[in-house]
C-alpha cells in the first residue's frame, strides 16, 4: 500500500495532505509531518485526506492520536475527509470527535474566521487580585 505525504504552509495554517492508502506499514508518515508542523510551532493544522482511498485501524488510531497531540499544544486540527474516510468515521461513530469541512478551502475560512487573537491568561496574585502573565 502507499501513501504520499505533502506539507504546504499558507498564511498561519498547515495543511498536510494524504493521498493512498493508510495502514499500519505506513501511517507513521502523517504522524511524523503532524510532530514536525507542532515542532516547529504551528498550531492550526488541516489535514487534506479527501484523496485517502482506504485506512486500518492503527491509521484511525494514529488521526485520535494526533488530534490530541495538537490540542495538547493549544492548537486545533480541521479533517478535509473524502468518502471513504468519512464512512469510517461514520460507522465507528468517530466523526463526532474531528472537526470535518468539506474542503481545504472552507477549513481556510473557518481559521480566517477565528483570527489569531491571543488570549492572555489570568492568575491570581495571593492578595486576591488578578493579573496577566
């Protein structure tokens, strides 16, 4: 089985696309790309797999695995999933913990939309009073 693994940057996001067949021989190429895009700080990732024709379990065990390395890092992950992804999700009733769009273009738009305002937490000092890091 093969998979080709591309990596493209535009603006703030990351978009790695699959194309093949993921399985277990194999699905370590995508984890690898998602490890290198978090290293070198990138936090919204879109991962292009509408052109995967098949995939195991260890490939949907490795997509719950990198989905929790992102959010891990403060950043979110958009799955562009072709049709037979998106049985697979459906049948195993995992398309409920991705964030699915229906085109790289719109998972564009949905981190377009979002910004990248920062959010400065807050801490409480011991007297009671609040402020920022």
């Amino acid at each position: 089985m093969s998979l080709n693994i591309s990596t493209e940057k535009l603006a703030n996001v990351t978009i790695v696309k699959g194309d093949g067949e993921m399985d277990y021989h194999n699905f370590r190429l995508l984890k690898n790309q998602v490890e290198t895009a978090l290293a070198e700080g990138d936090r919204k990732l879109l991962l292009d797999l509408s052109d995967i024709s098949y995939l195991d379990s260890s490939a949907l065990g490795s997509l719950l695995y990198n989905q929790k390395r992102v959010h891990e890092r403060g950043g979110e992950v958009l799955v562009v999933a072709g049709d037979p992804l998106m049985d697979i999700l459906s049948l195993t009733h995992l398309d409920s913990h991705f964030t699915i769009v229906d085109s790289v273009d719109e998972g564009r738009h949905r981190f377009s939309d979002k910004g990248d305002h920062q959010v400065i937490p807050l801490r409480v000092k011991s007297s009671g009073t609040e402020e920022s890091r």
